[in-house]
C-alpha cells in the first residue's frame, strides 16, 4: 500500500515540475516564433551578398 502512495506522489511532483517548466516557457517566449526557424533554414544568405570580383 505504501508503493502506490509513493508512486502518486512521485507522479504528482514531476507533473508539477513539467507544469512549471511549461509555464516558464510561455512567460520567457519560447514559443514567440514557432515557424520562424525552419524559414531561416531554407533562407541562403549567400544570395544576400553582392557577388565579389
């Protein structure tokens, strides 16, 4: 009886602390420009710069 009180409570902290690792994100804008990188990544900056010669 004693191994499933433990098991809730071990449950009940890491969902608390990926609750507040969430939330910790949303406040500190991670998720501020979701599509942005995969667009930086197809973007070539080579095309950006003048051709030298």
């Amino acid at each position: 009886m004693g191994t499933i009180f433990l098991l809730i409570f071990i449950s009940t902290v890491l969902g608390a602390g990926a609750w507040l690792l969430f939330l910790w994100a949303v406040r500190s804008d991670q998720f501020e420009d979701v599509e942005g990188a995969k667009h930086r990544m197809l973007d070539d900056e080579k095309d950006k710069e003048p051709p030298s010669g």
